[in-house]
C-alpha cells in the first residue's frame, strides 16, 4: 500500500459521497413517482385517466377573481354571453302622413239674370214714343231715339258684387242698319252697329259686355247724329 496524504483522502471521500446521493436520489424518483409527473398529477376530480379529457385551463377572460387569489371559472365561450352589437339600431321610417286635402272652394254665386222692358215707367224715357209691337215682349216698343230727339234709359239695372255683365239687346229695326250708343253709369258711350230685322215687328239681339258696379246701375240709349233702332228690352246676367 502506498501512503496517502490527507488531502487526497479528503477528495478522495467527497467523491464517494457525492457519487453516493445522486444515486439514491434517481432512485427515489424511479420509486416514488413510477413514470412521468405530469401523467400521474392528480386532477381537478381524481387522478387523469385515458377517458378523462385533460383540465382545461382557465380562462383569464371567463374567469372571475375570488379572495385569496384564486379564480372561479364562470363560463366556456359556448356559454359567455355575446358581445354587444356594434350595428346602428334598426329605424323605422317615419310614418307618411296622408297629404294635406284643403278644403272644397266654395262654389261661385250663380249668376243673376233679369230683364227690363224698354216701356217701363222706371225707366227714363225722355222724347221718347211707345209703340205696340205683336213679335215684341209684353207687345210693346220704344222708339223715337236717336238724331237728337229722345232717349232711353234703363234705371235700377242691379248688380250684387260688380264687374262684367252680360247684356242682351232686343232691339227692331225694319231698315238698313242703325248706330246706337250705350252708356253704362254716365262713362264715354259704346257704339254699336245695329243690323235690320226685316221689319218693324221682327225682333234681334245682340250681345254686349259691359262694367257694372255694386248696386244700382244706369244703361242710356241714344244717338246725337242719326236715328237709332227701337228697342223692346235688354236682359243682364250678373253676380
């Protein structure tokens, strides 16, 4: 035997040692444990089996903090609720109205029509002569007017409103044709051409319009130059 110092002993006993506590520390894993750690971890309900799905992890987004630090699974995302909708509400469209009916107009005021016998004693009647007449209205005319001789008037000629009115002259004329003048209310007279009848009982029209104010109205018949017709009546339709 060779002589060994004491250091080299001292190494020589902390390698063994050494050697010694690896060695029964793999086999204590291989006794303790049987296999891999994580396969035989047990689970949440008992140790993990083949038919055991693994432990889900939770879910730091379904997961609820409890005191102590742990957490408490509230949910899988089958089951959390759906986020809100980020889509604009559905409108409805505003409910149409039906359109505006304004009311029916009033319907106009019927028209008035009236007549006035030339031979009436309303009537001025100045240098003027009455004549009967079979074909005339009442049987009746006036004549003598016109080349400064007589005049007719018409009084009373009444209108409700005013403005246009439509006046008709029966007139008799058993020549060529006579001139006749007309003014209405004492304005600027119309002449008026005045064709044959073909006789002095055979009556005519015509139609003229003139401008009427509310109320009461004069219509003067004359001519200061030459003989006017005869005349039976006049009719006026007016508001």
């Amino acid at each position: 035997m060779w002589r060994i110092g004491p250091v080299r002993l001292l190494a020589v006993v902390g390698v063994g040692y050494l050697i010694i506590v690896l060695t029964l520390a793999a086999v204590n894993v291989d006794l303790g444990l049987g296999g891999s750690p994580a396969a035989d971890r047990p689970g949440p309900a008992g140790p993990a089996t083949d038919l055991d799905p693994p432990f889900p992890t939770p879910d730091p987004a379904t997961a609820t903090p409890v005191e102590g630090g742990g957490e408490v699974r509230v949910g899988s995302v089958a089951t959390r609720p759906a986020a809100p909708s980020t889509a604009p509400p559905t409108t409805r469209p505003p409910a149409t109205r039906p359109p505006a009916t304004r009311p029916p107009a009033a319907p106009a005021a019927p028209m008035v029509v009236r007549s006035y016998e030339a031979e009436s004693t309303e009537n001025g009647l100045d240098d003027i002569r009455i004549y009967d007449c079979p074909g005339c209205s009442g049987g009746k005319k006036v004549g003598n007017i016109g080349r400064d001789m007589g005049t007719l008037q018409f009084n009373g000629v009444t209108a409700r409103t005013g403005g246009s009115a439509t006046v008709t002259i029966a007139y008799v004329n058993g020549e060529a044709p006579r001139v006749g003048w007309i003014s209405v209310n004492g304005a600027a007279p119309i002449t008026l051409t005045f064709p044959g009848t073909g006789g002095w009982s055979s009556v005519r029209t015509m139609v003229v319009t003139v401008p009427l104010r509310p109320g009461p109205n004069t219509l003067k018949m004359f001519n200061p130059d030459s003989p006017a017709p005869d005349f039976d009546k006049i009719t006026v339709a007016v508001q």
